[in-house]
C-alpha cells in the first residue's frame, strides 16, 4: 500500500490557533500527523510559517483561501503559497447569496481563468465540496459539482472530495472518488452521527464507511488525506486524536 500521509484541517483547531498558532502547530506535529490543510496564517508571514512547519516535521500539504482573497489579489495568494511550499490552492466555500445559477455561472468562469495562472507558477488550484453543490442546476441538468469539473479540464482544476458532505446529500464517496480518479489529490476525511442530527463525529465513531475510503485512495491517486472535523463535541485536539488513531487501525503505516 502506498503510503499517503495524513495531515489535519486548521479549522478545526480554529480556537486555539487564534490564542497560539504556533504553539497548535507543535501539538499538532506531536500527535503524530503528518502535515496541515491551512486555513489562514494568523498574522504570521508565510516564510515564518514554512520555517515554523520545517522545523516540525510538517508539510502545507494545501491551503483553504477564500474566493474574495482570490479575486482580491491572486498574484500575492500565488506567492505566498510559493513561499509557504504549499501546492494545492483551494476554493473552501460559496457564500449563500452565490448559490444561484448566475452565481455558479460566474464562479465556473472565474475558475477557468484562475485555474491556468495557478498551474502556470507551478501550483495547483481545486475546490472543496459542501452538500448545497450536489443541488441539481437547471442550465446543464447536473449537480453544480458536476458542471464545476465538466467546464473546467482536470489540468486546470481538481477536486478535493469532502466525504461527510457527499453522505449527507444522499451521495455515495467511494463513487465520487472513483468517478474523479486522477483528480481527486486531497480527500476530507470525516464522520457522520447516525442519529437524526447526522453531525461531525471523530472517524470511526460514525455511519460513514472510512474503511472503503482508504481502500479506494491509492488507485484513485489521493495524494493527501485530510481529518476535519468541523464542530467537535470533545475537545478538538482529543477528536483529531481519536480519528489519528482510528487511521493507525486501518493504515498500519502510520504506526512506523
């Protein structure tokens, strides 16, 4: 089995790198993960950061950068990805008020033209999923996903697959996974209660079949494994522990 590191959203630990980025970084690297999916640097510069992860022991594997920031001034997002040796540049979420068909018309074409100047500086753009994108749109007769990836080529822009979100629209991951194959560098990682509320819940400890995940990934070329947990009951460093050591039971390469 190729061995696929796993690395941890920082939004779930959102709380404490506002009080101690630095200091979330060390825990993280002390639990046993491999690397971070950023989400914002918090008021340190990327060069700090890049020093600060080397020094630990991880890797950027991606970064979550909003649509505004993109739009705002892409030529400094670019650089400081090269900076922070962080390849892939992901589009994290729609803003409510986007979701209509103008709005998805005019993301698509602003992922087109993004796409190309991302790889061209020798990174990588993609987009993250949530289950309002796995809506039917009336123009293309698709879900909005599926029109994002048909319009634009896969050298241009990849996915990276949230599994609970596809669950909780009625979608089967493993499909996806194998639907995108080759194109799906990074995966969410992630749980779901099998109560009614269907909230996050640490890996393992929910209805989500983790298991087939992991056994789909390297022939579907997953570079990264991503943990998130969006809202956690526990402490967030005591959740992302349990779902560590849930994946030590299922990838035994991380127990080296």
């Amino acid at each position: 089995m190729r061995e696929i590191p796993v690395v941890v959203q920082l939004y779930t630990l959102r709380e404490y790198c506002e009080r101690d980025f630095i200091g979330t970084l060390r825990k993280v690297a002390e639990l046993g993960y491999h690397g971070v999916e950023l989400a914002g640097l918090y008021g340190h510069s990327p060069q700090e950061i890049r020093n600060v992860l080397e020094e630990f022991g991880l890797k950027a594997a991606s970064s979550h950068v909003p649509l505004v920031e993109m739009k705002r001034n892409l030529s400094k997002v670019i650089e400081d990805h090269q900076i922070l040796g962080c390849e892939y540049i992901v589009c994290p979420y729609i803003l409510e008020a986007d979701r209509t068909e103008e709005g998805y018309q005019s993301l698509i074409s602003f992922l087109k033209s993004t796409g190309p100047v991302v790889t061209e500086a020798g990174l990588s753009l993609a987009y993250h999923n949530h289950d309002f994108e796995l809506r039917t749109l009336a123009t293309s007769g698709k879900s909005v996903l599926e029109t994002i990836y048909s319009a634009i080529g896969a050298e241009s822009l990849q996915a990276e697959l949230d599994i609970y979100w596809l669950q909780r629209a009625g979608e089967n991951p493993v499909e996806w996974i194998e639907k995108y194959r080759g194109r799906t560098p990074i995966v969410h990682l992630k749980d779901m209660t099998t109560d009614e509320e269907r909230a996050f819940a640490e890996l393992g400890t929910g209805g989500v079949d983790i298991e087939a995940v992991l056994n789909k990934g390297e022939e579907a070329g997953v570079k990264w494994w991503v943990v998130e947990q969006d809202v956690c009951r526990l402490d967030p460093f005591e959740s992302i522990g349990i779902s560590l050591n849930y994946l030590k039971t299922k990838l035994p390469y991380l127990n080296k």
